[in-house]
C-alpha cells in the first residue's frame, strides 16, 4: 500500500464513489473514507468543505475535487501512478 493523505467523502451506495475507489484499491493507494448521508440536507461537513453536497469528493493536501469521478480518477492516476 502507498501511504497517502486522501480523504474520500462517499457512500458506499454510490455507483461513482465505488468506481473511484476500485481506481484507489487499483493503485494500491491507502486512504480514508467518510461516509456521508444519503440526503443532501445532511451532507453539511461536504458542503462547508468544497461548496457542494455532490459525492465523490476527495482531499489530498492541497488538492480538493468535488463532485467528479472522474476528475479524481484521473488525478490519482497522474499523481500515483497507472
């Protein structure tokens, strides 16, 4: 595993967010994950975090994509490799 600093705000329900991290486990890339609730009402730490409840949304550093799969996708793959 590489050991990296991204944050995932997900659900595991999430067709997108499982696709981005098929992409991490790909990689062999180590992060963490924050399931976020269902309702978008509810999603207030994602929402202060990138102006938007979209889910997938990742942090790593200073790096922050909202609401984009395969934005983050293909970062990870720029930045880790693949």
């Amino acid at each position: 595993m590489i050991a990296t600093g991204i944050v995932l705000y997900q659900a595991e329900w999430c067709p997108y967010c499982a696709r981005v991290r098929s992409a991490m486990t790909d990689l062999l890339l180590d992060y963490r994950v924050v399931n976020v609730p269902r309702e978008h009402s509810q999603r207030t730490v994602v929402q202060e975090l990138f102006g938007t409840t979209g889910i997938p949304s990742m942090i790593d550093g200073d790096v922050k994509i909202a609401d984009d799969d395969d934005a983050i996708i293909t970062y990870l793959k720029k930045k880790y490799g693949g």
